[in-house]
C-alpha cells in the first residue's frame, strides 16, 4: 500500500485551513449583515453561531472575549470577531472574521448617507427607524440575559456588576474609567483568595 507524499498532505492542510478561513469570514459576514444596533446587539448571533452551530469556542471563552473585546478601544463585534477569527485560523483568520463583519456595515452606511438626506423625512423611513429600535433593544435585553445566565454568580461578582452598574446608570461614571477599576478589583481579589488558600 502506498503511503501518501508529504506534498499531498501539505495539500489536504493547506485545503482545511483555507476553508475554516473561508467559513469565518461568511460567518461574520452573515452576522454583520443580520444584526442591527452595533455589538452589543451582535453577541447572540455571535454566540449562537460561534459556540452553538461551529464549536469553535464555549460559552465561557465567548464571556472572556466579550469582556476582553469590551476592554481593549475599538467597537465589541470588530474586537469580538478578531478574537473569535484568531483563536480559529490564526492572523488569517482574524483579518477575514474582522473584514466580514465590518463589510456589510460599511456597505449599508454608504448606500444610507447617500440615500438619507433625500428620503430622511419621509414617514415611512421614519416608521421603519422606530422598528428597527425596538427591535435593537430586545436583542440587547436578550444578549444581557444571555450573559447574566452563563457568568459566575457569586457574592463578590454580583456586588461588582451591581456598583459597575450603579457608577455608570445613576452616578454618570464613564465606563472608560469603571471597565479598569473593576478588572484590578477582580485581579486583587484573586490574588487575596489564593494567597487565603496557600496557592
């Protein structure tokens, strides 16, 4: 029986990838074409297609990403899907989920700047902005409960998300201020609970 040539195998590889690469990118695009409302309204098509219909990462990677994404400048889908692209095909990977997701916003806000200015009064555009609205703000309800479901719950992660959320809605703390102080709380708290529990 006749082994295969290293070329071939080579072949098959390079086949694989360029699919898995291929794959994220009509991923990201499909995700940025469907979703209206930015990130936050993004993170159940996300996690449905990302973790649910491929498997390329859990529930609980996808949590670490949106909490990285949200941390680091730069919109949470253009930082999630270049996270999310690296972890599965690399720099290539990266460049196309982040392309993809970019693509169709980028193509409906220049086909709408150049459109709005002419129908932007119309009643019917008008009606159809307040859909879109409402629309947005269940997703976002929906990606919230998502997130609260699969997160840790105990004390010390509730008082946090309670105080993080109480500086930004009531005391009109910038989350830009309120994202770091809470990612040094958690790292002194962990250093406490290990030192607590000898390493």
């Amino acid at each position: 029986m006749r082994l295969p040539s290293v070329e071939y195998i080579i072949r098959i590889e390079v086949t694989g990838i360029m699919k898995k690469i291929l794959n994220l990118f009509l991923t990201f695009l499909k995700i940025g074409a469907f979703t209206f409302g930015g990130g936050y309204a993004m993170i159940p098509l996300v996690q449905r297609e990302t973790v649910e219909n491929h498997r390329w990462i859990t529930d609980d990677e996808l949590l670490d990403i949106i909490a990285i994404a949200e941390s680091t400048p730069g919109p949470i889908a253009v930082n999630s899907a270049t996270f999310v692209g690296y972890r599965v095909g690399g720099t290539a990977g990266a460049l196309l989920a982040s392309l993809g997701v970019i693509l169709p916003s980028f193509t409906v806000i220049l086909l709408i700047s150049l459109l709005l200015r002419r129908f932007g009064e119309l009643r019917p555009v008008r009606y159809a902005f307040f859909g879109i609205r409402a629309g947005v703000l269940a997703l976002i309800l929906h990606s919230l409960f998502k997130i609260a479901r699969s997160g840790r719950h105990d004390i010390f992660s509730i008082v946090i998300a309670v105080l993080s959320f109480a500086a930004v809605a009531i005391f009109d703390v910038n989350a830009l201020f309120v994202v770091p102080v809470a990612a040094a709380v958690g790292l002194i708290y962990a250093r406490l609970i290990r030192g607590r529990l000898g390493k």
